[in-house]
C-alpha cells in the first residue's frame, strides 16, 4: 500500500479565521505573529487565557488555553493523577501540566489536511469545547491544589451530578 503525497495550495492561513470569530463576536485578541492569536475568555470559574496555532508542518490548528493555578511542587504528583483520572474521560482534547510554568493547559487541535479551510461553526465548537473541559474541572484541579484533597476525592465532588427540581 502506498501513500500519495499531494501538495495542496492553502487559499489563506486558518488563524485568519480565528481572527475573524473573534472580532464578530467582540473578543479582545492579540495577533503575536502570523500563525497565532492569543485571547482571554471569562468563565464562571476563572478567566481562560486562549490561544490557537497553526502547524503548518502537520495541517493543523492548536488550541491551547490554559488557567492562572500555579501548581506547587508538594502538589505535583497527585495533580499528574488528577490529569490521568480527567484525561480518561475527556473524549476530545486533553489537559497537561506545563511544567515550564507549572499550570494546568487543556490542548486540543482541529486537522485540517489537504488544504481544508476551518469554518467559524468548527472555530466556535473547538474553542466551546475546550472552554466546556476547563469548566467542568477547574474546581478539581482548585481542591487538590489548595484543599490537598487526593484527586479521586476532587472528581467525585466536581461531578456530582443533582437530581429533582426545586
């Protein structure tokens, strides 16, 4: 079996794009260079710093956001367990500690091979997504960094699930 190299001309860069949902939806963004843009989302939790790359070399378009949680090192290890027990059940993306900052980063990337151009619907699904993912954990990473909770402790409280009405 053999594999056919086909080299596809790309019609703009997908960080235009990015650029492009952002404005029309009013996000403050920063263009650092000509394939990334930076910007901050505001959670209920916290505020999410964003930012997507475009990998020419793979065709693909990273998003990246991480949180302001400084992870100290006493914590470490039990925040690697967490990040296993969450990584298990996150169906796309992952999240990862940036040991160069020591935070918590969620990473996920949309492949774009053959030249496809994203669309602002895959924009704000990618972007949603990974904001939904540091929503739903924050206050997981949150107990077992500032309570000294063990991991298996922080999941069972941050997906607690109600039943009823009131």
């Amino acid at each position: 079996m053999s594999l056919i190299q086909m080299e596809m001309e790309r019609q703009s860069n997908p960080v235009d794009m990015i650029e492009f949902v952002a404005a029309s939806n009013d996000w403050t963004f920063e263009r650092s260079g000509e394939d990334e843009i930076a910007m901050t989302v505001e959670g209920r939790w916290t505020d999410y710093h964003v930012s997507f790359s475009w990998m020419e070399e793979c065709e693909a378009l990273h998003l990246a956001c991480a949180f302001d949680l400084k992870i100290p090192d006493i914590r470490v290890n039990e925040v690697i367990r967490l990040l296993s027990h969450i990584n298990g059940q996150t169906l796309m993306g992952h999240f990862d500690l940036w040991r160069q900052e020591d935070v918590v980063i969620f990473r996920q990337s949309l492949l774009l091979a053959g030249g496809a151009e994203p669309t602002n619907q895959q924009v704000e699904v990618l972007l949603s997504s990974a904001l939904d993912a540091c929503e739903t954990y924050f206050q997981a990473f949150q107990f077992v960094v500032w309570s000294g909770i063990d991991s298996k402790a922080a999941m069972e409280a941050v997906l607690f699930e109600t039943v009823g009405e009131c």
